[in-house]
C-alpha cells in the first residue's frame, strides 16, 4: 500500500496530459483511477461521508426555497 501515493500522482499526472492533448475521455478516466485510489487510503476514506453530509446539508437548505416550505417569522409580512 506505500506505493499508492505514486499510483495517484501518476494518475494525475496522466490525466494532465490527456488534457493537453484535448482527449476528454484519457482525462476522465485518469481522474476518476486517481479518485478511486486516494479513496482506498486511510486519509481519503472520509470523503465519501464529508460529500453525504455537505449534500445533505444543501438539500436541507434548498428544499424549502424551493417548495415554498416555512418562512422565518417576519419574512412576507
């Protein structure tokens, strides 16, 4: 598991290139290998929470704007 740090900046690193080289497909894919493994690591295996609750967290504040929900006391008045 030490090499995965070269795996990721590789993947990045070939990402890059893709492009430079205007090839979006080469790029996607880079990225999404070099998503991947950080998320295999200790370090980026909290990701995957911290996107949930900042999702939740801006559904929790859209949902009422958006379907005219409650309006805080005084607002419309």
């Amino acid at each position: 598991m030490g090499a995965v740090g070269v795996l990721i900046f590789v993947a990045i690193v070939g990402a890059f290139i893709c492009s430079k080289a205007r090839s979006a497909g080469g790029a996607i894919a880079f990225s999404l290998l070099a998503l991947v493994l950080f998320i295999a690591t200790p370090v980026g295996q909290g990701l995957p929470a911290a996107i949930g609750t900042f999702i939740n967290a801006v559904d929790g504040a859209a949902t009422p704007a958006l379907t005219g929900g409650p309006q805080e006391a005084g607002a419309g008045r």
